[in-house]
C-alpha cells in the first residue's frame, strides 16, 4: 500500500486551520473585551504566516486593560485574551485538524 501525501496541500491545510482557530479566539476575545466606548473590541486583530497565528490588540492600554485584576468592567473582564484561549481551547484544536484532515 503507497500512501501519496502531498506535503504542500497539508501544510496550506494547517495553515487555514490556524487561522480559522485564531478567528474563533478573536471572537470569543472581543465578546470577553472590556466595552466602554468599543474601541479596544474593535482593535482585536488576527496574524499568521508560516503555521502559526496570533490575536492580538495594538492599543497602547491593552495589556493594562488586560492584566489589571483591580479594574471593574460593566461590560468584559480582566485577563480577557488569555481567558478566550482557555475557553475556545477544544474547539480550536478540532478546527486544526479539521483542516488538516480536509487535505488528507
């Protein structure tokens, strides 16, 4: 039996995998986002390239807005980015393979 992979075709599946899982922490992040006038919601963006992705926000008060336990949000929480990963952590991994079984 002679299993014909096609290295490429995967590699571009895991890549699209990646970036469909970084779109659904992005979501989940945004939801999690402190909303006071929308600002750092809409800044949350995606990267990737060469199998990886990231989500991340550019705003210089991001990472405070982020780490500081002490602030109280009407609208979103502390610790908003990481809690996203932790919480979308199953169903990012199913995206991946997803993907990458689509190309198999």
């Amino acid at each position: 039996m002679s299993l014909n992979i096609n290295l490429a075709a995967i590699r571009a599946a895991a890549q699209r995998g990646l970036d469909d899982a970084a779109e659904v922490v992005k979501q989940e992040a945004i939801e999690r986002t402190p909303k006071e006038t929308g600002a750092l919601r809409n800044d949350c963006t995606t990267h990737s390239g060469d199998l990886e992705a990231a989500v991340s926000y550019s705003l210089p008060y991001a990472v405070r807005q982020h780490e500081e336990l002490g602030y109280r949000h009407e609208h979103g929480e502390a610790k908003f980015l990481e809690n996203a990963v932790i919480a979308t952590r199953q169903t990012v991994g199913q995206v991946i393979a997803q993907a990458i079984r689509s190309a198999l």
